[in-house]
C-alpha cells in the first residue's frame, strides 16, 4: 500500500458526460501529479500540483482540469467525455518537488466510456 | 527535451535465474533522476529503485539492482532471483531538474517468469 488513495476505483459513464477523480495523497506530501495511462499512448503525465499551486502541466486536454485543495487532496475533473479518453487515471505523490524524490502512485482510476 | 527508451516489449525468465531490463535515456539536464517502477496485472505502480545522476555507486534495492552507465545514459534494471510473482510490466522514468519535476516514462517491458 503506497498510502496514496484514489476513488473511484471504476468509473464507467457515456460519452459528452462529467466525471471527477479524487486523489488523497500520502500524509505529508505536498505534490500531486495525474497521469492518463492507455494502450495505445502509453503512461502520459497530465499535470502537477504543489501545496496547492499547478506547477507543471503536460498533455492535458482543455476539456481537463484539475485543482488541488487547502487539505491538499486533489480532484481531476474530464468533461465532454469521448470514447478516447477511456484509460486508467493515476494520481502519485512526492514529498517534495526535488528530481532526487520518488513519487508514490495510487492504486487508479480505470475509466470507461461508453 | 527529456526521452526513455525500452526496446523490450517482452522478456522472458526462468525461475530463480536473473534478468536484465534495458532503459536508455535522453537528457540535456546536469542533474536527473532515474527510477524503475514495476506494474502488475492487478495495474498499481509499485516503485522499485532509483539512481540520481551524480551517484557514484549503482543502486540496489534487495534482489533488484540498477546499473547506471552514465556515458551510455543507460540504466537497467537487474533483478537476481527471479520469482513467479515477479511477473509484470516494467517501466523506466526520469525527471529532471529543468522539466518541472515532470516524470518521463518508457513504453514498459513485459516480464514473464517462467516456472
């Protein structure tokens, strides 16, 4: 158990819906990074959060967003929701932002849509 | 611009015998960090091992140990001993000091031990 929880663990809705993934990360850890994990692009970062500020953001669709709360627990939210975008949803959290600081990945969010 | 390469789709292994899992990446960055992560079929990614760029030694994590050849920027992962349960996907990362701390991973290698 990697301390990092995600919910839920399945998801399946219809395209052109909204759908929110929710990330608590390890006690302590200060970042929050999303991935989109599907066969055929493989493991992509999405997008980075520090005690509550976006840091760095990757390939992330504009019909993506995602924030990160004062209790620093954080949402991914996709909207308009195509059939493409059915994948595996992780969240990881690192203590601090240092490249010398291993991320702890939770245990996913494998979204369908229908 | 920051790049991993596995060139091994699928490896297979006997029980109890060793494995060595090629990484190679690409980095303009003075100081990165490298790491291996091992996938099962239940799909969480379990953090195995990891070597940051001015290590003078090669990192080791029980029967999993990472050789650093930092001229050939490569980094395999060798795990001694394999086991059934060693069975996965394995995926080599890095980050470094001008990409944001954004991880960079490769396509994965397949593991099958076989009994």
């Amino acid at each position: 158990d990697s301390g990092v929880t995600q919910t839920p663990k399945h998801l399946i809705t219809a395209t052109g819906q909204r759908v929110t993934l929710r990330c608590s990360p390890r006690s302590g850890d200060l970042s929050v990074y999303w991935y989109q994990q599907s066969l055929d692009q493989g493991l992509q970062f999405l997008i980075h959060y520090y005690n509550g500020e976006e840091r760095a953001k990757g390939n992330i669709l504009e019909r993506f967003s995602a924030q990160q709360f004062p209790d620093l627990h954080s949402e991914l939210n996709l909207s308009s929701l195509e059939l493409g975008d059915s994948a595996l949803y992780f969240c990881a959290s690192s203590e601090r932002r240092g490249v010398y600081n291993e991320q702890f990945f939770g245990p996913g969010t494998r979204l369908t849509v229908l | 611009a920051q790049k991993i390469t596995q060139t091994q789709p699928g490896m297979f292994v006997q029980e109890k015998e060793a494995v060595t899992l090629d990484c190679t990446y690409d980095t303009s960055d003075p100081s990165y960090g490298l790491f291996w992560y091992k996938q099962p079929s239940s799909g969480e990614m379990i953090f195995l091992i990891y070597q940051g760029s001015y290590d003078q030694q090669n990192a080791t994590e029980g029967r999993y140990s990472l050789n650093f050849q930092k001229a050939r920027k490569s980094a395999n992962l060798v795990i001694s001993a394999s086991q059934l349960g060693d069975s996965a996907m394995y995926f080599c990362a890095m980050r470094g000091t001008n990409t944001g701390n954004q991880f960079y991973f490769g396509t994965g290698t397949s593991l099958t031990v076989i009994p």
